[in-house]
C-alpha cells in the first residue's frame, strides 16, 4: 500500500492554501501616559492599537473639557513638551 505525503499546491482549494501574514513592526509614535495635543486641547493618551494595515490609533482622554474618550488616528496628534 503506498502512502500519498506530497499534493501540489495548484491542486489544493484556496482554503486550504497558508497564506503569509503581513507583520508591522515599528515603534510607536506616542507613549502611554504621554502628553498630546489634538485640535488645540491637551490630552492624555491612555491606550493604543493597531490596525491590520498598521495605522496607529490612539484613545486619548482630554484634560480641559469633561472626561470622555476619543478616538484618534496617531497622525492627528502632536507631541507636548
């Protein structure tokens, strides 16, 4: 009885063909706890993720107006010294 160990991959269905994941690795541009600012107001950043496509999205809570979060793109945001 002989045994079947190889199948091409042109014959195998989509589905079952592995795909390589895109990784992004980069540093991230703003810090937790950092100080930003975002349409003139200082806020404070609080959490940070990633899309799939690596566009940094930041929760910011801000300190002048009352506490609500937002969230915001990495690019719309400015460092505060």
């Amino acid at each position: 009885m002989e045994k079947h160990t190889y199948t091409e991959r042109s014959l195998l269905p989509r589905g079952l063909i592995g795909r390589r994941r895109r990784v992004y690795i980069a540093d991230w541009i703003f810090k937790l706890d950092s100080f930003v600012e975002y349409c003139g107001e200082r806020a404070v950043v609080i959490d940070r993720h990633r899309t799939i496509m690596g566009v940094e999205i930041y929760t910011i809570i801000s300190l002048a107006a009352a506490p609500s979060r937002r969230y915001v793109l990495g690019r719309s945001l400015k460092h505060v010294h």
